[in-house]
C-alpha cells in the first residue's frame, strides 16, 4: 500500500512534462484524485484531468479522449480508474503518436509505440493495468484491440484505492478477476507461465473476495483482490479469456440493448458456460472446484469437474448476484438472437477448449436464463 507516493519520481524517470489524467467523475468525486494531483504538484508537473470516460467505454466515448489529448499536446498519460477508464486511457496515449482514430485501428492497429503511460486502478477485478487489450462497444458489438505495444510503462496498483468502492463493485470486479484468471487457465493458448498467474489469482479470489465484499475496510482482503487481478490480467494477456466474456458480450449492452456493468455480465453467465466446458477438459475443471473449496476427494473425475460449476454458482449467491439472466433483463425470446451473438467473439470461441455451436449455445442460454444447472439436476 502507499504505491502513490512513488508517483512523482517514477514520471521524471520517464520524461513526462505535460500530462493527460484520464478519469471518470466518480473517482475525481471519491478524493482520490486528490492523493495523485498531490503527487503531481510535487513535482511540479503540468496536467488537466478528463473525467468524461463512461463506465462502459464506447468506440464514441475513446474517440473524446483522443480528441482532449490531441488538443492539448500532452506528452504522457495517466489512467486512474476501473478498466472503463484503463481503456480509455491506452486509446488516449496511443493517440500522441499515431495518426488515424479508435475506429482505424480496430480495423488495423496501430505501428508506433504509444507516448508514455502510468495506469492506477481504482478497481481489483479487470487487470486492464497489465494487459494489451482494449474493449469498446459498437452498434455491432465489443471490439477488442490487441498490441503488444499497447502496456504502460508503469502500473502503480494501489489497494488503498480499493478501500471506498462499494461493495456491489468489489464483487463484480472480483468475479471478473476470477474469471479472468479461470479462463486463461482452461484456454488452448494456457502455457506453463499463465497457469501459474491463473492459478494465483483463482486462489486470491478464492480466499478473499467474499471478505473484501463483506468489509471494505479489510486491507488484508482488499490487497490480496488487487494482487489477484493484477496477476489475472498477466495470465489473460497471453493465453486470453474465452467462451464466458464472449457470452457476457452477447448478452448484454449493446448487443441487447441491456447495460450491465462487465464483471456482473460474465459472472451472471459463468457458471453455464463452466457445465458447457468441463467434458472438454475435466482435470482442470476438477482443480478449480477445489480451489473453490470444494470436497471432490470422494467423487468421479466428472462429477468433480461439473462441482466447479455448483461452486461458482454459490459463490455469486453470497456474492448478492444473480444466478439467472432472466434478471438482468433478458427475455426468452431474446435468446436464439443472443445465441447468434456469441459468434460476434471470434477469438474467444477460437480459444474456448470446447467446440461452440449455436444449438449448444441456445441450451445453455436457457439453462442460464431459468438459472439451473443440468448438474445439479443430477
């Protein structure tokens, strides 16, 4: 904790003279900006702080921050926020030296290495701080721009920045951390070096999040949620995430017109998406269900892979979240359309151990949406 106070010392070592902070109104309105712009004076920096990033990043919203960093001639970028305003902050420093916009570069990427850039998370769930992708919404869909060149020099991950968010975000955030690692870690692209990082933060998750949500103010908690998804986007950034972000993306804004916030979409969806999974790879899925505390030493191989699913499920409901989609909005009639969408995710299908199809698609959304298992049922 304290990583703040290393703000001022780690931008002279970098160069940075006229800074763009990229924020949202809650976080200017929480105090914590204050802790940086005291960081920043200190040293004697010149910065204007944009606090326009929306909670969900669309292709619109990343085109008004290049555009305030544009005309302003900065020559560096903070990002202090959740992964909402990580995205925008990447798009923002990428933008100082390259030419074209967001919707070019989702097209093509961009070729010249982005001016520097320092991300501060405010949230422990996306680990946008230490990974190379972007997501933003269009008419169409999420659009996801990967670059090598697109980290930041520096991610100061501060947990006290965690302390006042509420506790229906700490959960949402931490799902999403878990589900990020848990992803990399059934993903065909998982290697020996993100399974560790996977590993880690399902274990984090596991053994904290449900006393960060319990008690914000437990630093022990709150701390080991930051490192969790800290380590989690480490793992997600090279084996990737798959068919629970894909399905979260299909169902909800803008896909169907549904807002939700993106850790509560992938979590409402996950547990369905883990059934889906668990004959394509039951070892693993026999591990998470013990890293969720589950007793499998007595069951089968595949009853112990579908406990992982069971698990989770009774994780969202201490969690206060909904374990049917039925919830957040969507309607039965809504669901061959939403089937459909999931393909919109081209990538996360690629990498997702089992082979996705419409018609499994359709099942499992209306699996989802009456909120029952077929495991469970058993």
């Amino acid at each position: 904790m304290g990583a703040v106070q290393q703000l001022s010392e780690e931008l002279q070592k970098i160069g940075a003279k006229k800074i763009a902070v990229i924020t949202d109104k809650g976080i200017e309105q929480s105090g914590i900006l204050d802790k940086v712009a005291a960081q920043l004076l200190r040293g004697g920096f010149d910065y204007t702080i944009w606090d326009e990033a929306e909670t969900e990043p669309s292709v619109a919203g990343g085109e008004k921050a290049i555009e305030f960093v544009r005309a302003g001639k900065y020559d560096s970028v903070i990002g202090v926020g959740g992964g909402s305003v990580i995205d925008n902050a990447k798009v923002a420093s990428i933008s100082i030296t390259n030419p074209g916009t967001l919707s070019d570069w989702l097209k093509e990427p961009f070729k010249i290495q982005p001016a520097p850039l320092v991300l501060m998370p405010t949230t422990a769930g996306t680990g946008s701080e230490v990974s190379n992708a972007v997501a933003f919404s269009t008419p169409q869909g999420k659009a996801v721009l990967f670059s090598s060149l697109m980290f930041p020099v520096l991610a100061l991950v501060d947990p006290e920045f965690t302390r006042t968010i509420p506790a229906t975000v700490t959960a949402n955030a931490g799902v999403d951390a878990f589900c990020n690692g848990m992803e990399s870690y059934i993903s065909l692209n998982a290697t020996p070096i993100t399974d560790a990082f996977a590993l880690q933060t399902m274990r984090l998750v596991a053994e904290n999040l449900k006393e960060a949500y319990a008690c914000g103010d437990n630093m022990e908690a709150r701390s080991n949620m930051s490192l969790a998804a800290l380590m989690g986007g480490l793992a997600f950034g090279t084996a990737g995430t798959t068919l629970g972000h894909a399905c979260a993306y299909a169902y909800s804004y803008p896909a169907t017109d549904i807002h939700l916030p993106h850790g509560y979409a992938v979590a409402v969806i996950t547990p369905y998406t883990m059934e889906y999974n668990a004959i394509a790879n039951p070892l693993r899925y026999a591990h998470i269900a013990e890293i969720l505390g589950e007793p499998i030493e007595e069951m089968s191989l595949r009853d112990a892979s579908l406990q992982a699913a069971i698990a989770f499920k009774k994780l969202l409901k201490d969690l206060d979240i909904p374990v049917s989609i039925r919830a957040t909005g969507v309607t039965k009639d809504m669901i061959p359309a939403i089937a459909q969408n999931v393909f919109q995710s081209p990538a996360h299908v690629a990498r997702n151990p089992r082979k996705v199809t419409e018609e499994g698609m359709i099942r499992l959304f209306e699996d989802a949406y009456e909120g029952k298992l077929d495991c469970e049922q058993q």
